[in-house]
C-alpha cells in the first residue's frame, strides 16, 4: 500500500461526518504539501522539473509553493 492509499484508508467515518462537504478539499491538502516538497526534493529545489514531474504549469507550481510555506531553496545543492 502506497502513501496516498495509506491516508485515504486513515480517514475512519467520523472523518467523513465531521468533513462532510470538504472531504475532497481536505485530503487534497493533506497530500498536496508533501507531494511538492518530494518533487523539490527529487529535483534539488529545481521548480520547472517538479512542475514536468507533477504534470503542472510552473507557475501553478510557484503559486502552490507560496501558498503552502514551501521553501525550495532547502533542496539546493
């Protein structure tokens, strides 16, 4: 079982009562973060090949990266 699997299966019932309505939005964020910050990682910071990896636009990758509190700078080699 993969890490995406893994956090969609830790979501019990009472989650899906007490996110109704938001479920989607909440494990977009969830995952969203981490999955970024692999990307950065695997690519040493570099945004334009995380973008490729990720299969978005780089600046829809810089505005996530904003928007998370991400710091790319802290995979530079």
């Amino acid at each position: 079982m993969d890490i995406l699997e893994r956090k969609i299966v830790e979501l019990d019932d009472s989650l899906y009562k007490e996110k109704q309505g938001i479920l989607y939005k909440y494990v977009l964020e969830a995952i969203e973060k981490p999955l970024i910050e692999h990307a950065l990682e695997r690519t040493y910071g570099n945004q334009l090949k995380a973008a490729k990896i990720l299969g978005i636009n780089r600046n829809t990758m810089r505005t996530k990266i904003k928007k998370l509190g991400i710091d790319p700078n802290k995979w530079k080699i």
